[in-house]
C-alpha cells in the first residue's frame, strides 16, 4: 500500500474531482475547503501526526468533527462537509491508498424543512405592478415562473418549441428528466408576444447564434443561465419592497397557494408542479392553514361550527 500524507491526497483529489468527476469550480472550491477546514480540526485536537498516516483515520475522528461544528454551523453546512468527507475518503480507498473508508458509516443530520415562502395575492399584485416597465425579457420570466410554477432551471431550460402560445401550454423537462405539461396564463403569453420579436432581433444581430433553441436568452444571444435569472429576479423582488425573504422560488411557492386559495385540488397541483410524491405538494396546505380551518367549520357536520345553540 502506498503511504501518502494528506497534503499529498488533496492534491490527488483535487485531480480527480477536475478531470474525472468534471465537477464545477464552485463544487471544487467547497470540497477543498472542507477537507481543510478537518485538516484545521486535527491540528487542533492534537492529532496532526494523522495527517503523515491517512491508514490512521478512523471513524470516531470523523465523529468528533461533526460533534465539532454542530454547535458551529448549519446543518445543511455540516452534511456538506460529511459528503466532501466521505468522498475523499472514498476515492483514497479505490486508489489503494486506505483500506477503509472511516465516513461512510456516519450519516447527516436530518434537515428542518422550513415551510414554503409564499407572497400575498396582493404582494404579487405589488411587484407586477411596480415591474411593468421591466424588459420584456425580464417580465417574460416573471409572468411565466408565476403563471406556470417553474423552478428556475426549468424556465431556463425551455426551448421555443416547447410552448404553444396559442394553446396556453408549456412542456416542462423536470427533476429526474420528467416531462409534464402546464398551463400558460393569459398575462405570461400577452408578455411572451412582447418578447419574442426582441428575442428574433438578437438573434439576428448575433450571427453566429441564428440556430439557438433556448426560449430565453442573454445579451450575447447565447442561453440564459439559472444563476443570472436569479439575480435579475431577486434584484426586481427586493425593489419591490417584499421582505428579505422574498425569493426567486417565491413565485412558484404563490403559484402553487394561490392555487390552492382559489380551490383547486392537491393532486392537480402536484402535477403542474411536477412533484414525484403529494406529500411534498401537502406541505403547501400548511402555508394556508388558517383558510383550510375557514374552510373545515363552515363544510363539516361536525365542527362546532353549525351545531345549535340550546
């Protein structure tokens, strides 16, 4: 077996993440930054001498790591740094550099699922209103986000064949390459009209690029990335005043709880959302509670609501 200390191994890792793995640069910084961050807590704790013998490692090292910065950061951040862990380790043992994988025992902390945020009809109404000299481009994804419920990178996804304007549909390529249809509200198409000419024009402009499928493009003709759509978005919903908490998802959140506001079904919802299970689609019912209850004491024999007085 081939003895190589951890500075050694990183450097190895790193390798593989870049070429093999072919992960992001982002992906990348994060994965090396935890295995220094376990670095850092060795050297902490006295056991430095595990950085020369990576055979040394074992599992209640991992342990104490995680109990470590339990009480430091986030769950979600601690089950990164587990995952960076484990496969880092993971690889050292395919490459014969270990025998044992000292993480893979060890599992995440279970995450807290906070409840959807969700913006008031009249919050929608507000931002809209406030955004109509928006490009048309940039009121094109608002209108269609809301009018849809799309995830960011489904929206930037979408090619031009993929919506029928005149129908008022759009197919959808969801999690797990699941195709599903939605409807298209009247707004999204009267701003969909609006911004196709302009999107014609770049294109145009732009010779290199005249075959281009993608629905929603950037200044240079090219395709729009999720992250430049979530940066327009959340600048247009800060500008409107709607809490530190609005966000880019915020619309798919109102889309699904304006829905069920107006009366529509829990399994119509999840098919337009594109969700695999209806538990995950029940959880908007939270988010509206206070309606449900409304709705419970006027509708149930039992309730309290319509019982005679004697």
């Amino acid at each position: 077996m081939i003895k190589l200390d951890f500075q050694e191994a990183c450097s190895k890792f790193r390798r593989f993440i870049q070429t093999e793995k072919a992960r992001s640069n982002e992906t990348l910084r994060a994965y090396m930054s935890d295995l220094e961050d376990f670095k850092l807590f060795l050297e902490n704790t006295g056991n430095s001498r595990l950085l020369q013998d990576l055979t040394q490692i074992a599992p209640p090292h991992i342990r104490s790591f995680v109990a470590n910065r339990f009480a430091k950061i986030k769950k979600i951040s601690i089950g990164r740094k587990l995952a960076a862990l484990k496969t880092f380790f993971r690889f050292l043992v395919r490459e014969g550099f270990i025998q044992n994988n000292p993480a893979v025992a060890l599992r995440a902390p279970k995450l807290d699922k906070p409840l959807p945020r969700a913006l008031s009809v009249d919050d929608v109404d507000r931002f809209f209103s406030r955004n109509q000299e928006a490009p048309k481009r940039d009121l094109a994804i608002f209108e269609l986000m809301y009018s849809s419920g799309l995830r960011v990178g489904e929206l930037t996804s979408l090619q031009t064949g993929d919506i029928d304007i005149e129908n008022g549909w759009v197919k959808v390529i969801g999690k797990g390459s699941k195709e599903r249809y939605c409807p298209v509200g009247e707004k999204a198409i009267v701003a969909l009209r609006a911004y196709l000419p302009e999107r014609l024009m770049l294109l145009n402009a732009h010779p290199n690029v005249r075959g281009m499928k993608a629905l929603f493009l950037n200044n240079r003709g090219g395709p729009l990335s999720s992250r430049h759509v979530r940066r327009i978005m959340k600048s247009f919903l800060d500008g409107a005043n709607l809490g530190r908490d609005a966000s880019p998802h915020a619309l798919r959140h109102s889309f699904a709880t304006h829905l069920l506001q107006g009366g529509a079904d829990l399994r119509s919802i999840q098919e337009m959302l594109g969700h695999s299970s209806l538990s995950t689609t029940q959880r908007y019912t939270k988010v509206d509670l206070g309606r449900l209850m409304e709705v419970y004491d006027k509708a149930h024999p039992h309730s309290g609501f319509n019982i005679p007085k004697v």
